[in-house]
C-alpha cells in the first residue's frame, strides 16, 4: 500500500481530536496559525539549506517535514488537500510562463 499526502492529509485531521499531551500535531492546532505559519516557515528555509548544500538526505527530510507543516496549515485555516491540487490542475492548462504573467507583478 503506498502512502500519499491525501492519507496525510487525513490523519492531521484526525488528530484535532486527540490529547496535546500525545499529539504534536494537537499542540500545533492548540497553539494556532501563527505558530503554525512559523514552523511551516521554518521548515522551508532548512529545506532550503539542505538543497543549498547539496545533501540530498537532509532535503528529503526538510521536504517531509515541510509537506506535513503545510498540511497542518492547510487544515488549521480548513483549506482542503483537493483544493490546492484543483487549483495545481488549473494551472497545468496553460505554461508556467502565461500562468504567472496573468497572476500580475506581486505587490
């Protein structure tokens, strides 16, 4: 059986529910999407250095842990898994190139 992010994505929601004394996840809930923001942040920048260095070990754990960060908040802010990957899907029908040109400058 292979592990996917939906399957993630479910268990994150599962432990809403559970004790912050033997959840992580529940403590990340407890303590909102500020810190949750920030331990997301956290975990791209070291995922960053990893590749920066050139250690594919230490990315591929930096990815993980950035995935299920970003789970975390995606589930804290009840933004769901699909709709990020239909919004993914959306983009793919058109070049990266047009995609970001019709987003605008940033502000």
């Amino acid at each position: 059986m292979t592990f996917t992010l939906d399957d993630l994505a479910a268990l994150i929601k599962s432990r809403r529910g559970d004790s912050a004394s033997s959840s992580y996840t529940k403590q990340l809930f407890d303590a909102g999407v500020p810190r949750i923001s920030k331990k997301f942040g956290e975990e791209a920048f070291e995922a960053v250095i990893a590749a920066m260095e050139g250690d594919d070990k230490a990315l591929t754990s930096e990815a993980a842990d950035v995935l299920y960060h970003l789970l975390v908040l995606l589930e804290a802010r009840n933004v769901a898994l699909a709709d990020v990957v239909a919004e993914l899907g959306r983009r793919t029908s058109q070049s990266g190139l047009a995609e970001k040109a019709a987003r605008g400058a940033p502000k």
